[in-house]
C-alpha cells in the first residue's frame, strides 16, 4: 500500500493527467513512473481482467502453464474434472514459488522446501510427518490460493479481485466483435506451440496504444516493409482515406479497427475459413461481415486492443508471391516502471490443413514477434519513449494527441454492429479514450 | 556430440567457414554472408520453455524466433540495407564470439555437421550494458562446387524470455 503522502502526490499528478487529457495532451512522464506502476499494480492491474492463456495450452487434466498478473506469479492448470483453475504460484507453508516450470503436465505440485504438495485441483494432499509434528492440520484451509478465472472463446482470463464483474460483463460489446475472430474453425483456433516472451524497456501503455489506435505510424515507421514488398498493400493504402484505414470502432472497453473488404477476398485466408465464420456467427454480425459499412463493403477485423493489456493482429504476408494470413494475440505486460514483457501468441485454426498453418507461421514470424520485420521498428520507437519520459524536462512536454480533434469526424449513422463506428483511423480520439479509462481507473482504485 | 574426428583439414576449414560468416555479420556485409549461404537453408531458431526434467524437449518444435529460408533471409538484409530499418538506424555494434566448434561427418554426402558455442553482444548508441544472447548451434554445411554453404542451422537460445528488445540481426 502506498503512504498517505505518495497517494496524495498520486492524486495530484492523476488530476493533473486527466487536465491534460481533456486538452488533448498526453503527459510524457507517464511512461516511465515508478509512483505510477505501484499505482498501476495495486488499483488498476489488481481489480481488472488480465489476459493469461488460451486453452489448448492446456488441454489435458493436468496440464499447467504458469503467467503472471504483474508481480505475481499465478499458476493456471485443469483439473481432474476438466475445469481450469488459477492459484497464486506459491506454497502456503513458507512462500516459496511452487512450479518453477512454465510448462508443463503434474500429477501433484511439490514444493522443493518441505515438500508440502498439492493437487490438480489446488488442494494440499501432502504434509510430510503432519500426524507426528500438526497433530491434525487443517489440509481445506491451506490449500492453494485461487485466483478468479473465467473464459470466453477459448480466451481464458484471470482476476484477483473476488469483487469485480464478470468475465463477460467485462467483455460487454467487444464480444460480438471478438467472436469474427475466434469463429472462423469449426474446431476453434488453438495456439502454435508456445508464446514468445521478450523484454522491451518501454511502458506497457504505449504498446497497447500502438495497437488501440495507430494506423498514423505504419507509412513512417513501417516504411521498410513496404519498400521490401512484405505488406500485402501499398503505403498509398495505409495513408488517411486509404482502403487499409477506413474503419475504428470503440465498444465497451475495447478498440477494434477493420478494413473493407470486396467480395470474395478475406486477407488472403481460404473461401472455407470465411464460409465457417458466416455460419458460426449471428444475422447481425453476417450482415455487417458481409455489407454492413454504411458503404454497402463488407468487413474484415484486422486489429483489436481489450482494455488494459491485450491486443491481437490479424494481417498478413507477402512471401514468395504468396499472401498467407496470421493471428497473433499479445500481452503486454508491465514488469516495473518503464519495462514490460511481451508475450505473443500465434493463433490459427485448429481445423486447417497443416500446410496452411505452416504458412501463417512462417508470415507471423517475419513480420511479428521479436525478429519481426514490422515488429522489430516498433521497439525502437517505443523504448525511446520510455527513455525520454524520464528526463526531468521532458517528462513535463504534453505530447500532441488532438488528430482530429478539429476534423469533426462523426460517427457511422448506420452502422450494423454494436458501439460506435468512425469512418477513420487517422485519430487520437481511441487513444485519449484509453488513457482516461486508465485515469480513471487508477483514481477510482484510492476511493475502494 | 560423439562419433569419428573428421579430418583436421575439413574441421579446419569448417571453422574457417563459421568465423568468416561471424565476421561479415559484425561487419554488416550481409550480402557476402548471404553468399554463404545454400540454396535450399533452413534456419530456425525455436523458442525454449522451461518444462518439468523428462518432459519433453524445451525447444519448441513448431514456434520459433526465426523461421527462415534463403529468401526470407534475403528479404531481411534487403530491409536492413533499405536505410528506413529504424531498429538498425544508425546501426549497432554487434559481435558474434563463436567457441567450442565439434565438427562430425553429416547426414549426406558432401554434408558435415558443426556445433558451436555462441556468444552474440550488442551495443545501441552510447549505451553501456551489453546486450548478450547465448546459445549453441547445429549447424549442417554442405560442399558445393568447391566451397561450403551453410544448408541448416538451429539456434538453441538459453534464454526462454529474451533478454533483448528484439532481434534485427542474426545468429
């Protein structure tokens, strides 16, 4: 807990944030803030959803991955009954970290101190000498202390606060949209083997804002991978009123950007993946896949952040004159003032013939992820923000966040999905959106 | 890695081939190191997970942090050298400290196998802690018109979660 003194300083700077915010500004010094990540811990990451796995990394009784919310390490496994359950990854007895694997299949978690173990299910069912040294311990109460987790779609979220909504209150809106994603197999998509993991020295809120509402950077930044022929469109595309900039939807806590589509072509995935998603979706989300733009274009989801961490990617590749489409979910996942871990998932469908899902990984790979032709810029640029937001005059410069602030940009009238849909990606709007959720949520985390 | 010594000149030669391929890298001669490269390459360089002992391989066999042929390769260097590669703009100082070389015959005529030791730094502008990946390699060279080319190479990183904020480089 932070000291009387420290959270009235926080109150200060949030309100001084927020002022900035309402103008338009961003504060530099948000991205690299100690004051700020133990705010962020206790009142943001602490009572919110957080992103921990997708379950076909555990698809058996005794399967385990073990992922973090922030600082604590949670352990997530199925149990016996098929169920999956999250406990926070440490021995009752002296607190040590029981799973040092991060995969994985046990029967039983033993710890390496004084052998206390406990089952699929979190229970403690071993005391070595509990009858000779307890006198009759109280196995139901020492058991592993569960963390809330709830799934939607495969997705599979942890929360350590008992209080909060539901998963899918939490998800709200965004489901309908989620859903074009996770619903293009029969079978449901599945991770390729394991996620990477890397860390990038720069705060987790840019990242996410990268991916919340930056259509801006990619002819700049990403200028390389056009000159190379990576990207399956021209920078003319990516520019304000280009066809791969069209469309931004915000619903409930998410951001969600889509592109038309003619008839016919669906980023290059196969005629069956697209006749699959129509069928396992609703009237609602078909007429809007199919011609719901208020143009009378069709739809395709090529980018989505959840409020606070979670981000997915679904673009594709040019390799060999070949198009072949990839779906990368991504945690961002702050690890102190300024530094985060990425975790990046690739996603495809669990029904695919192996070719197809060989291709998507290879396109994955070249662009995202840490090799990641595109991916590779965007740590460059974002550490640098983290770099200067430490700078005792440059923390203070307000960054600029008005694009289109005075375009008088309107919403989609006619717009055939839930939430609001603006007919532009050129705009600071989601972004000034996120960050005074994010305000918010930290001032409201003092008044609990 | 067991099996007959090859001959002192081919192990040589073979060293020869791993320390000049280090050298164009940390020179930033990457079309020469492309060179040195066969045809038909396959690198990859799997992503490793920390398992419970006896459980399975810790590299993984089907995500990696590379994934690559011959032409992605290409496509690589040919963004590296396009100057809008902003992770390499201005470019770092990279070096490949390459040790512990085993060379045994390969799975083909005219193929050997080498597995060395890696110790890859880098240093961006002014900074002034290392950034270090290790790691050892299997490579499969193969002998074609006279020289060798390097035909596969897995990249067996120690580290699960990277300790570099990317990889525009190679290993």
């Amino acid at each position: 807990m932070l000291s009387a003194g420290r959270q009235d300083l926080a109150a200060a700077r949030l309100a001084e944030a927020a002022e900035l915010l309402d103008g338009g500004y961003v504060p530099s010094w948000i991205y690299h803030d100690p004051l700020l990540f133990e705010l962020e811990k206790e009142r943001l990451f602490g009572h919110t959803w957080v992103f921990l796995a997708h379950e076909t990394e555990l698809p058996e009784p005794g399967d385990f991955v073990v992922r973090s919310i922030v600082d604590d390490s949670v352990l997530l496994v199925r149990g016996n009954d098929g169920e999956a359950r999250a406990f926070l990854n440490q021995c009752r007895h002296r607190g040590s970290r029981l799973c040092q694997a991060e995969v994985g299949r046990a029967k039983n978690f033993t710890c390496i101190y004084h052998a206390w173990s406990y089952n699929r299910e979190g229970k403690l069912v071993g005391v070595p000498y509990d009858k000779v040294i307890y006198k009759g311990i109280d196995r139901d109460t020492l058991g592993l202390v569960p963390v809330r987790v709830e799934s939607c779609e495969g997705l599979i979220f942890g929360c350590l606060d008992d209080a909060a909504p539901p998963l899918d209150e939490y998800l709200g809106d965004f489901r309908f949209y989620l859903e074009l994603v996770t619903r293009r197999s029969a079978a449901g998509m599945e991770v390729v083997g394991v996620p990477q993991r890397w860390i990038v020295e720069a705060d987790w809120k840019i990242a996410s804002e990268n991916l919340v509402g930056d259509a801006y950077h990619t002819p700049f930044s990403h200028k390389s991978t056009f000159d190379v022929g990576l990207l399956p469109f021209s920078s003319a595309d990516a520019r304000p009123g280009g066809s791969k900039t069209g469309l931004h939807v915000q619903a409930g806590l998410a951001d969600v950007a889509m592109i038309y589509r003619r008839p016919g072509t669906f980023m290059g995935y196969p005629p069956e993946v697209v006749e699959t998603l129509r069928s396992r979706i609703g009237d609602r989300q078909r007429a809007l896949l199919d011609h719901g733009t208020g143009t009378g274009d069709g739809v395709f989801l090529n980018r989505f952040h959840l409020f606070p961490n979670l981000s997915c990617l679904n673009v594709a590749a040019v390799i060999d004159d070949r198009l072949d489409p990839y779906c990368s979910i991504r945690l961002w996942q702050p690890r102190g003032p300024g530094v985060m871990e990425i975790y990046s998932w690739l996603l495809v469908e669990r029904d695919a013939p192996q070719e197809f899902k060989d291709a998507s990984r290879r396109a994955y790979i070249v662009s995202f992820g840490p090799s990641g032709m595109l991916e590779q810029d965007d740590m460059e640029n974002w550490r640098t923000i983290s770099a200067t937001a430490q700078g005792t005059a440059s923390g203070a410069v307000p960054q600029y966040a008005r694009m289109g602030a005075e375009n008088d940009i309107v919403p989609i009238a006619d717009w055939g999905g839930p939430g609001t849909a603006y007919p532009t990606q050129y705009f600071d709007l989601p972004t000034v959106t996120f960050l005074k959720r994010w305000v918010e949520h930290l001032q409201k985390g003092a008044a609990a | 890695m067991s099996g007959e010594l090859v001959d002192w000149q081919i192990e040589r030669a073979v060293t020869a081939f791993l320390f000049l391929e280090a050298e164009l890298q940390d020179d930033r001669a990457f079309d020469a190191w492309l060179e040195l490269l066969d045809p038909e390459l396959r690198y990859v360089v799997p992503v490793r997970t920390t398992r419970p002992e006896g459980q399975g391989p810790e590299l993984s066999d089907v995500m990696f942090h590379f994934d690559e042929t011959k032409a992605t390769l290409t496509m690589r260097v040919d963004r590296l050298k396009s100057g809008d590669a902003w992770a390499e703009v201005p470019p770092s100082r990279t070096r490949h400290f390459v040790t512990n070389v085993r060379v045994a015959a390969g799975p083909a005529p005219d193929t050997v196998a080498a597995r060395s030791n890696l110790l890859f730094t880098r240093v961006r502008g002014d900074e002034t802690v290392l950034q270090t990946l290790t790691a050892e390699r299997r490579d499969v060279l193969r002998r074609a018109d006279g020289s060798w080319r390097l035909l596969e190479r897995v990249v067996r990183l120690d580290a699960t979660t990277l300790p570099v904020y990317n990889l525009a480089f190679f290993l």
